[in-house]
C-alpha cells in the first residue's frame, strides 16, 4: 500500500436489547460497496462470555458459519470488514482481534504507524501475538493500559476510557475503532482518528458505523465523532470524551435522506463518494 492510502472496511458496533449478531451482519452487508477480504464479529454475553467468529472472503461465509447470527447469543457486539494493510487476508489476520487473555476484542479501519516499535516493547514483556495485523499490537497495548489502571485501583468504567485515551497517545497513525472489553456489560467504546467514524442512537441501542447507510435502518439520529474522540455507548446512552479526558456535549444530526440515496450520499457513484471524502 502507498503511505497515502486509506483503507476503507467496514466497522459495524450494537449494544442495546436486542441481539446483536443478525443487526452487526446487517451492517455489514451495507458497507459491503466499500470492499473487503474478510469478515467478523465479537460478541459478549453473561453465560457465554466473548465469542469471536471471523472468516476470510465474503460476508455470507461468516454469516453462513453462525446461521445468520442465530448461534450467537448477547446483546451487545462489535463487527468488521477487513481491507487488509498489514499481513495477507486470512481468518487469522482478520478483526475481531483479541488481547491474549481473552479479555479485549478490537475492530479496527486504518494502519498504525509505530506498530512494530510497539510490538517490541510488548513482545519483551512477555505478549505473543498471534496474526501479522497491526491491530493486534493495539488491542495488546489496550490490554497492558487495562492492566495498569487496575492495579490503580481504578473503577472499571474509568479504566476503560483511561486505558483507550493512554492507547491513543501511544499509537501513531489513523485509527477507526470499535472495542468490546468482556468484563465490562453494557458498554461499548468507539476512538477515531483519520478514518470515518460516526455512533447513532435509538429507542432499541446505541449504534458505531463506518457510513451511515450502515445503521439507517435503526436511527436516523446520528452524530459525527471527531477526531482524537472517545464514545463510551450504553443501551440508553452516549458520552463523548476528548482524549484528554473533557467530556464533550455533541448535537445530533437527523439524518433526511432515504437509504439509497444515503449509500450513495449524492454521489454518482460509490468510488466517487469514497474519493471525496478521503481527508486531504
Ligand atoms: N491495518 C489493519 C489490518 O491490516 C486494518 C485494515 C482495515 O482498515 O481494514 O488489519
């Protein structure tokens, strides 16, 4: 890839109280337009915790392997169309991607740039990483920033937001992010930087997306992450932080436009759309 280069992907994030497998497959399947390798989800529940299910090729492969969503129970999730920058398209280096332990699972659009100084100084105390993805180093030093604020002492709702804002300070590059911490119910959390990025709100979830055709379906009540943002989303609720912790108050947007015109927002066509949209 050229240094330029923005992958696109898709990254799709419920939590709310329906299930929420079938409504991540949705998603997908309407970011589809946007190209992709592989395909994924992670979802979380009480009595069965994190479950991870990824696959290379199209969609309808992962969405065959768990039955349309059917086979996975919980009502909160976060899913993935890869594009993949860093290791070839395979299940292995396709998103979700999880901290060794088991305890983070990570979506991810765009590359980081410092990843392998990162990797190393994981590497040496003692992670192993399993995939070539860059994405992984992120989700393992997500893990190791989750870890510390533990040992502060730190609520798990403050070690969460705590750990994605030291993450974003370490890391170098662009950044889309859905991440699913599997001891924290009932909530969700999206970062961005450099790559598209928007949440939405219902009566039924809270709602991450690459594009809004993704959750249009759901809500037309969306609002537009900026960058260097962090959004904690709860069943009923959205908080809005920068990064260095300022909690922001962001309006909605309603969004007007009907789902076809909405995928292809004005454009001719879809590579047209993507292109004029790419930041300078
Ligand atoms: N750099 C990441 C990877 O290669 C994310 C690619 C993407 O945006 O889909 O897995």
């Amino acid at each position: 890839f050229q240094e330029d280069f923005l992958p696109m992907c898709g990254i799709i994030g419920y939590v709310g109280h329906q299930q929420a497998a079938p409504i991540l497959l949705d998603g997908l399947a309407r970011m589809e337009y946007r190209g992709y390798d592989s395909a994924g989800v992670a979802v979380r529940s009480e009595t069965k915790g994190l479950q991870v299910y990824k696959s290379k090729g199209r969609l309808q492969v992962l969405s065959d392997m768990i039955h349309g969503g059917a086979d996975v129970e919980g009502t909160l999730g976060i899913g993935h169309t890869r594009w993949a920058t860093h290791g070839e398209p395979n299940d292995i280096n396709a998103h979700p991607h999880v901290s060794e332990d088991g305890r983070i699972a990570m979506v991810h659009n765009g590359i980081i740039e410092n990843y392998q100084e990162i990797k190393e100084s994981l590497l040496k105390k003692g992670y192993t990483f399993a995939s070539q993805t860059d994405t992984e180093v992120a989700a393992a030093l997500l893990d190791s920033y989750y870890a510390d604020a533990a040992k502060r002492g730190m609520e798990p709702r403050e070690r969460a937001l705590d750990a994605i804002r030291n993450m974003m300070i370490r890391v170098r590059g662009s950044y889309a992010l859905g991440i699913l911490f599997g001891d924290q119910p009932g909530a969700i959390y999206a970062a961005r930087k450099d790559s598209p990025l928007i949440v939405g709100k219902s009566d039924n979830g809270s709602f991450i997306a690459s594009d809004v055709p993704a959750i249009l379906k759901y809500t037309r009540t969306v609002y537009y992450v900026d960058n260097q943002e962090v959004v904690e989303l709860q069943q009923g609720s959205l908080r809005f932080f920068s990064v260095d912790e300022e909690e922001i108050e962001k309006q909605p947007v309603t969004i007007d436009w009907d789902a076809n015109a909405a995928e292809k927002a004005g454009y001719e066509h879809f590579m047209l759309k993507e292109i004029y949209e790419q930041p300078k």
